[in-house]
C-alpha cells in the first residue's frame, strides 16, 4: 500500500490486504487507524482466541460471561455481582503512576458500564529487583498510582499481590480487578439498538493522550532504544479521578431511571472501539460526527480523535425522547454529555465531518469488532524444559540455618496495602492480608441486610510464575486450586473466576505452548472444581530486550457467603490452642516437593523439578470443609490458613507474626517437608473443646488429619530445625519490603 501506512499503524501486509478484500477497495488513513486498534492483540485476541475457547464459561449463577465489559453472576435476593480483571504494563513502564491510575480508572468503567456500583479494587503486581533503581521507581510509581486513583474515586482496594524477580525488569505486571455490586434488573449490556436513537459521549474531553495506545504499547515489547520508549510516553493515558466519580454516579442515575439502552465505556481503541462494538453487538449501523466530539487541544485530526484513548468517558445509546433527560442528568452531576452519534439500518459505522458533511471513513462495524484475524500460531515446547523438570531441587544441601531461610521468606505488604484505603463503604470484613478479603454484600443501591439475611463476598487474586515456569498446565491448576482455598479461608465458596493471562511475545512458538497449555491447566480446574470463568484479559508481548517474562497467569476468584454470621479468624494462633494440619496431609516424614518453591528459587536460584500432583476430587471436598468449619457460628476454630507458596514453614511463621504468638511443632522431618508447597492443605488453630468435633467433620470428608503442636509461648519451635524469637520474625517481617523499595517505616505502620 501505498506509503506502507498500515506498517506504521502495526497492521502486516496480510492484513493489509484483509482490510482490502472486506471494503472492496483501499482504506484511507482513518479507517486504517480505526482497523489499527480494533485488530490489536489487546481488542481482538487475535493470538488467544483459539485457545480460550477451550475455557468453561457455564454455570447456574452466570447472567454475563466473557464478551461484554464485565462477567456478571446471580447472588440472589434479586442482586448480582459484576467482575473483571484487566492489565495496565506496558503504560506502567513508561509512566508508572498514570499507567496504574488509569489501569484503576478502566476497570472501574468496565463495572459501573454493566450497571454495577464498585465495591472494591485488587491489584496483582509485579516487579523486577527492588535492588534496581529503575525496578523500584516503577514499583513505588505503580502503587502511588493505585492509592492516588483509588482513594480519590471513592473505592476500597482491598487486597492484591506484590511479587519480585528479575524476570519483570522493565517489564512490570500491573492488573486490577474490580468488583461490583447491582439490581439484577439494572444490568445492563453494551450494545446498540433502536434506529434512529442517539449516541451521547459523556465525560471528560478527547485529547492525544493515549492514542494508539493499544496498538503501540500493548502489542510490542521494550527495546533497548531509550529515546523509543521516551516516545512511547505520550500514549500513556492520563486520569482524573474526580471526574470518574462525577460519571459513576451520573452513570448509574442514568440507569436507575432507564433512560439508556446500551452503554460503553472507552477505554482501548476509544471511540472506534465503542462505537463499533455497540453497533456490531447489536446489529445496527452508526453515523458519528467527529465534529462533534469535545476536544482538549486544538488542530486534533479525525483519525486522533477516533483512536484517543482519553479517560473518563462513556458513550450511552439513548431515545431522542429520553435525550433532554439524560442531559439534564449529566449537567446535574458536572459531567459533559454531547450527541455525537445515530443509530442506523446500515450495519455501517460511518465517521462524518458534520451532519451533512463529508463522509470521512465508511466501513461495516462488524469488521472492526467480529472480522478480526484469528491466528493460530506455532507452538514449541521450550527447549529444556525436560532437564530442567529433571534437575530435582531435593538435590540441594539441608540449610545450614533452617531458621534463617525461615525468616528471609517472611514479607509483610502492610506498607503497600496502607496507602490504599480498604475501608469505603465500611463493609470490608477481612482488611488485605489475610487469605482473601471478604466484604459485607452490601452498599449505596443494596438493601439493607436483615439480621438473618446477612451475606459476605471474598475475593482472592493469585499467580505463580515458579510454577508456571515448570510447567504451564500444571501450574495454572494449581494457582486455580490456591485461589479457591484462599477465598474457602474466609468462609466462603467459590462461584466464579477471571483471569489476566500475561505472557509474552506471541511470535515466539515457546510463548504461544506456554499460553496454550495454561489455558488447558485453567480449563481443567476450573471444570472439575466447577467454577465458571466469567471473564478476563490476555496481556501479550511482555517481553524486553528480547527476552519474555515468565508464564504468568493471574486468576481472581470470587466467592459467596451465604450466612456472614461471624468475622472469619484469619492468620491467628491462640496460646494453648492445638495446630492442626487438614487436607492432603499424612506422614510428615513423606519426601515432598521443593519444585517451584520459594526457598528454592528465591533461596536457592534453582529453578528445577517437577511440581507436585493435584488431587481435584480431594480439593473439592477439603473447600467445602474449610468454608463449613470457618463459617460455624460457634466458633470451631480460632485462626484458619492455607498452605501455599513458602510451604508449611512459612504458613505458621506468618500465623504467628500476625497474631503475637508462637508456637511450638514437632514431626516434621525436615526442610523440605518446611518449605515444601504441596497443594490442598490447610493449617488451624483449635480449641481443646472442639479439637474432638474438627477432626470428626475432617474424618467425614475423607480427608487427612495431622496433629503439629500448639500455639505457645514467644518464640517459633519446629523440633530440630527452627528455634526463632517471635520478636526477630516480627521484625524481620515488617522491616524487608519497606526497606527493600528504600521507603520510611513510620511508627503508625
């Protein structure tokens, strides 16, 4: 093509000619703007498609699966529950604090967009080495981001992850999920009907913030070019989180009256994307005047106005009855709302230099939104792989120092968490650092509860590159198989799940076998543990310098409560009270697996080995258990937490930090039955009156039962390996994430 535009734009040759067959001639430079974005790997999942397909998207709550804006799932009592995950990297590379804000502001659209009130926010993230400079100003960037977006919005972040390693160098992970509550009967889906209904742009102004952004950020990795990255910089969007307010509530007035019939948010692609969508999903066409479209900067050009991917806005498909209402409604709340758009018979989205101007692009809006190529590309399992599955970390030499491995895996994220606030609304039962958090199902628009109608909602997200790196499909189960158990921690039972895939450079064969066989990993846990995936997002091209991140697939599973009848006892040991082991435990002398453990990798540098089995039969029946004895309102247990990455070590370490006691084991035979991180186990604190009662309800379910030793005293004794002062695990603890980012611990953390 002439000039070879649409290499500029990021569309290849084939591509090229793809969009020359569908029009029946040559686009112009704004339509092949407009196809730029829409066939992103971020818009259309032209890499992934093929493969999520394979997912389970079915269940008996499920009311919105994947497709829209945002799952959506039945909670009964005519409520429902609104879910999505979404990533912000490569923007949280180049700008930190604006590419984790407007990554919160994104999400937060997404919700309230299905007719769902925000509830709270959760942010999975990862960095390269707190040792490096630059890894530390994008990780203190990324979290005053979050806190400065989040805080000022008016929404609870109440939970999320920090993880560190080399692998994220230049590359960090930033997802956000959001949660949100609503009426069933105010869901509402982002599609347009109605000819000759009105298309009205609400928010904020359209700037050159952003343009392209997920066609030049979200397909390409980083390079070692500093003035190209430099370059990047303006497609970073830039927020405004008060104007977000002022449209959520806008929004969601709009919605209780019923004055729109479709809405969209626009976040990647823009108004190319909101537009096309909304048309093609409902089967309609669609005139927008770009004329009409509030600008921020003079001399901006057509194909910069439909591809600007500014923040805070909103288009609403509305009646030309209800037009004057919902403008009154928007003025009400200070929020910008502009015709810009008309529904037609056309199956066209047509982009017009006025009403009766010149026809600028004319394309059918199917083609931007369902025409997408699908590639299937070529999968190679990494080379190596099978000696490294071979090269067993048992191998390694016993610690000289079993205490001091202990200590140096203890990381307390209060400092992260802290700048959040994780109060609005006051409904946050479980505050971040537990399991899972846990929220009252209530809220501004849910109704009160009664006494007996009380019901909760957890939430849990996780990710484990160690595992996944070893083996994608395994791996991936068993961060679904971790994330169920978290929220089972709080009393409640897993009902549906969101995932975040990020992996790298999809040209890779190695990369595309790892994304495949995660998926098959996620599909077969999610089926057999019958937990529907309702959504998520797929993240490609997280790779710098030419080499790719590790696998690292991120779920956030949601969970129900159906009767909240006491506050879950978290990461507690109580003096004098029995440590129990449940689940798939026997002889602690067994041989387990140090495979993608923390004390291996983080300890050891040895990234070997082959991760341990997964029994879902087993994991099903130790969920149910778990959420039955936490949620017993006369109390059976008095502090609940799973086993997971650090093993059973680091399980009790962070019991005890967290409630001021120690503890003293015996029978555990040695470091790598400590640190081992074999799943489907969970560790209690029991009182002597109802030891006898657990271990009936354990025994019921088939499951195993290990007697460790008792909350005691002020120190942390495992028998002929660990003998710790509680006061040096507390301070080890606290001190290392604060001084690891270079940050002040002030007396109040």
């Amino acid at each position: 093509m002439e000039g070879e535009i649409h290499r500029a734009l990021g569309l290849t040759d084939d591509e090229a000619v793809q969009i020359e067959r569908l029009l029946g001639r040559q686009p112009n430079h704004l339509e092949l703007a407009m196809y730029s974005v829409m066939w992103s790997e971020h818009c259309s999942y032209k890499s992934s498609r093929v493969h999520l397909k394979r997912l389970p998207t079915e269940g008996q709550r499920v009311l919105v699966g994947p497709g829209e804006n945002a799952g959506v799932v039945d909670a009964g009592g005519g409520l429902a529950i609104a879910l999505r995950i979404e990533s912000h990297n490569h923007p949280s590379a180049i700008e930190p604090y604006q590419g984790a804000a407007t990554g919160v502001g994104g999400i937060l659209r997404d919700i309230f967009t299905m007719g769902a009130r925000p509830i709270a926010l959760m942010d999975p993230l990862r960095f390269g080495s707190p040792k490096d400079p630059r890894s530390r100003w994008i990780a203190t960037g990324v979290i005053s981001g979050i806190s400065g977006y989040g805080n000022s919005v008016g929404v609870p972040t109440v939970g999320g992850e920090i993880v560190f390693d080399e692998c994220y160098a230049d590359n960090p992970l930033v997802n956000v999920l959001c949660c949100g509550v609503l009426p069933v009967d105010r869901l509402v889906l982002g599609r347009a009907s109605g000819v000759g209904n009105l298309a009205v742009l609400l928010g904020s102004t359209t700037g050159r913030d952003g343009i392209g952004g997920v066609s030049v950020l979200a397909s390409a990795g980083f390079s070692d070019d500093a003035g190209a990255e430099e370059a990047k910089r303006p497609n970073v969007q830039v927020g405004d989180p008060f104007e977000e307010k002022r449209l959520i509530e806008a929004c969601l007035q709009l919605l209780d009256e019923s004055l729109v019939i479709g809405i969209q948010d626009l976040g990647g692609a823009g108004l190319t994307c909101a537009t096309s969508e909304t048309a093609s999903r409902g089967g309609v066409g669609m005139d927008v005047d770009v004329t009409a479209v509030p600008r921020r900067e003079p001399g901006m050009e057509p194909w910069e106005v439909m591809t600007s991917e500014s923040q805070e806005r909103m288009l609403a498909i509305v009646t030309p009855e209800a037009c004057d209402r919902v403008l009154d409604v928007c003025r009400s709340w200070e929020v910008r709302a502009t015709v810009v758009g008309r529904v037609t018979e056309s199956g066209r989205l047509r982009i017009v230099d006025g009403w009766d101007g010149k026809v600028l692009a004319d394309v059918p809006a199917a083609t931007l939104h369902e025409d997408a190529p699908v590639y299937n590309r070529a999968m190679a399992r990494p080379a190596g792989l099978d000696a490294r599955q071979a090269d067993d970390p048992s191998r390694l030499p016993s610690p000289p120092d079993v205490g001091s491995d202990l200590l140096a895996l203890l990381v307390d994220p209060s400092w992260v968490y802290r700048q959040y606030d994780h109060q609005l609304f006051l409904n946050t039962v479980v505050a971040p650092g537990g399991d899972a958090a846990l929220l009252r199902l209530a809220g501004p628009g849910v109704p009160t509860p009664t006494p007996d109608d009380r019901r909760g909602l957890a939430l849990s997200t996780d990710g484990n590159a160690r595992w996944c790196s070893l083996d994608p499909r395994a791996g991936t189960a068993l961060v679904v198989a971790e994330s169920a158990l978290n929220v089972a921690c709080v009393g409640a039972d897993p009902v549906a799940l969101v995932n975040c895939l990020n992996f790298g450079n999809p040209e890779h064969p190695e990369v595309m076998w790892q994304l495949s066989e995660a998926i098959d990993g996620m599909a077969d846990a999610c089926r057999a543990l019958g937990i529907p995936v309702i959504g998520g997002n797929v993240s490609l091209y997280n790779e710098s310098r030419g080499v790719d991140i590790d696998p690292t697939p991120v779920v956030g599973t949601l969970g129900l409560v159906e009767h909240l009848r006491r506050r879950p006892p978290g990461l507690n040991l109580v003096d004098g009270s029995s440590i129990i082991m449940v689940g798939a435990v026997g002889s602690l002398a067994a041989a387990p697996s140090l495979a993608g453990s923390r004390w291996a990798v983080e300890l050891n540098d040895h990234r070997g080995g082959r991760l341990p089995d997964l029994d879902f039969v087993l994991h099903a029946r130790l969920l149910s258990l778990v959420a039955d004895l936490v949620g017993d309102s006369s109390g059976l247990v008095d502090g609940v937490h799973d086993v997971s990455e650090g093993g059973l070590g680091l399980a009790l370490a962070e019991m005890a930090v967290n409630s001021g006691v120690g503890f003293m084991v015996r029978g555990v035979v040695d470091h790598a039955a400590l640190f081992g991180e074999e799943p489907s186990r969970v560790v209690f604190s029991v009182p002597d009156r109802s030891l006898a009662e657990v271990r009936r309800r354990v025994e019921s379910a088939a499951l195993g039962f290990v007697e460790l030793g008792r909350g005691f005293g002020d120190r942390l004794f495992i028998e002929g390996l660990v003998d710790v002062n509680l006061a040096e695990a507390v301070d080890a603890w606290r001190s290392w994430l604060p001084a690891a980012l270079g940050v002040e611990l002030s007396t109040a953390d």
